[in-house]
C-alpha cells in the first residue's frame, strides 16, 4: 500500500476498502497510474478550490478543500457531501485526501452516511441560531456564482462539530486529523516527481510559499 495506517479494529472489505464495524464508515485506498485530471492544483489554490466547487456542484456540494501533508507528501484534502444513493433521505459525507505524482496518483478517503433520522444537526442548528432558511444557505466560500445540487449551509462549519461528536461530517474530519498525524507512506512513491498541471492556471509561477 502506497499509505500505510493503522487498521486495529476495521474489517478489511476488499483490496482497497476497510470498514468501521461500529459505525459502517469507509476507508479506501486506490492507486491511479494516470496523471490526475486537474487542470489547477497546489500551485493556485483558489482556482484550484474554485474549480472543484464547480465540479462537485453537479453531484452534492464540496464543503471544503484544503492542502494536506500526509507522510511527508503534500496533498489536498477534498470534503464533500452527496446524496445516499437510492435513499429517499439522508447524506453521506466524503473526506478525500488525494496525493498526486507526475504520472500516477493515489486517493485515501473516508466516507460516513447518515443513519436513523436524517438531518439532526442541520435542523438543531438553525434552531439554535434561529434563522429560517434565507439566513441558512450562503454562497459558495470559493464559487459564490455557483448553485450546487446541494447548499452550502451554516451547518457545516466545523465549529459545530463539538456538540455533534457522533453526525457523519464530524466524523470524517476527525478521520482527517487522525490520519495526517499517524499514517505514513512510501518512500518510493514520496520520492516520484511532483504532479505538474497541463493547463497551468492563473498565478501560474508565482509560488507562494
């Protein structure tokens, strides 16, 4: 396995997929030997976090991206949220931490679905903030322009997190932190060649450290 991280406790589904007897949460790892389809990545930041607000907007709505070190590798880690499929109800909560090379490159995620009553958190929240639904939805931190299938919401602000220890979004950034701080990965896939854009963006060049 190109990231290695402890396993203690999960059950192992497949080559590529673990699975959290307690909660159903997924852990997967998979390896693509083709260089990763983004036209802007660390380079640029904000056009690259612009970029995939745009894209996740067709299937759900992405909550956050941010650059990661995993092992030593840098890395943007993609927080995403999307219907259950074929459920009449609830979401599932996607925490993709992707470390791309030059010609191959690697994503390490977590996934967490709402169970029993869907909504909790959102719908406790908005009373305790006492809004209605025009104070509850905001436009996209990082596309403003861009109506994504589902809202970017107060909800989500990981501020919250604290009081909803169990909701699945809590549950995958927790997963984050765990693995950025434990996981380690191999030196030979750390050593590869940087992933460089095909189309560099704008701000191209200018490195900010």
């Amino acid at each position: 396995m190109v990231v290695t991280f402890d396993t203690t406790g999960l059950q192992r589904v497949d080559e590529t997929t673990w699975m959290h007897p307690g909660t159903g949460d997924r852990i997967i790892q998979q390896v693509t030997n083709s260089p990763l389809g983004e036209p802007v990545w660390l380079e640029d930041v904000p056009a690259m976090r612009r970029n995939l607000a745009t894209g996740y907007a067709q299937m759900g709505c992405l909550i956050e991206a941010e650059p990661v070190l995993l092992g030593g590798v840098r890395g943007v880690c993609q927080l995403v949220k999307v219907p259950i499929p074929n459920a009449p109800a609830g979401l599932v909560f996607l925490a993709n931490i992707f470390l791309a090379k030059a010609d191959r490159y690697v994503m390490f995620g977590c996934s967490a679905a709402e169970q029993g009553i869907t909504g909790m958190r959102e719908t406790t929240i908005m009373a305790t903030l006492g809004v209605g639904l025009d104070g509850w939805v905001l436009p996209h931190p990082y596309a403003p322009d861009v109506r994504s299938a589902l809202p970017f919401h107060r909800g989500d602000d990981p501020a919250w997190d604290a009081q909803y220890p169990d909701h699945p979004l809590t549950r995958v950034r927790a997963w984050v932190r765990w693995v950025t701080a434990t996981a380690t990965v191999d030196p030979g896939f750390a050593a590869l060649p940087e992933f460089v854009p095909s189309r560099p963006g704008p701000g191209a060049g200018h490195h900010h450290g």
